[in-house]
C-alpha cells in the first residue's frame, strides 16, 4: 500500500509541476477522490470505505487519509495471515508459560486476612 501511495504522491507532484499557469491546481475533495478510486481499483477490500466515508472523504487532509488506508490494508493482511505451527507454538500455553505467568500473578496474598 505504502508504494501506491508513494506513486499516488509522485504523480501528483509531476502533475502540479507541468500544470500551466492557468490551469488551476485540484481542490482537496477532487484529490482524495482519484485518491480513494485508485485504492479501490487495486484493492478490492477496499472498495467499501470510499462510500462508509460519505461526504468527509473530501474534507479529509492526505495524511489522514494515508494513515487511514495504511492502516486498513495492515489489519487485513494481520488477519488474513496464515497460521503457522511456529507461531501458535509461541502463544500456546506450555508448562514453562504457565509455571512463569503463575510467578508474575499475586493470587490474593496481600488482601486482608480474617
């Protein structure tokens, strides 16, 4: 996501660059728009949230809309991951885990006695 965004940002510089005098720059709302078109054409899971966004898609700053997508697309790929054994072998609880998270916990030892 992060190189569409940088593409996104290069075209958008070379476009201001070349743009005759009077020719005016794109106003905010028009940016975000090819903005969130171009995301949703790459991605699919995307698509949804140019319309759950409603009119503050185009009163939205860049970066907030960068950071929103960015982190979009990073909780879809956290879920989508595939389970590995390693992986599930770290967060499985295990004896050493256990004996460990047992040490760390003060089960009630220092309430009132009575």
């Amino acid at each position: 996501m992060q190189d569409h965004i940088n593409k996104f940002e290069q075209l958008q510089s070379e476009i201001d660059f070349q743009r005759p005098a009077n020719i005016n720059t794109l106003e905010k709302a028009e940016v975000n728009l090819i903005l969130l078109r171009s995301i949703s054409k790459k991605d699919e899971h995307l698509q949804n949230y140019h319309a759950s966004l409603g009119d503050h898609a185009y009163q939205k700053k860049m970066a907030e809309l960068f950071a929103e997508v960015k982190a979009i697309d990073k909780s879809r790929n956290e879920t989508e991951a595939p389970e590995t054994p390693q992986g599930l072998a770290a967060t499985a609880p295990t004896p050493t885990n256990q004996n460990h998270q047992n040490k760390n916990t003060s089960g009630g030892s220092g309430g009132k006695k009575g």
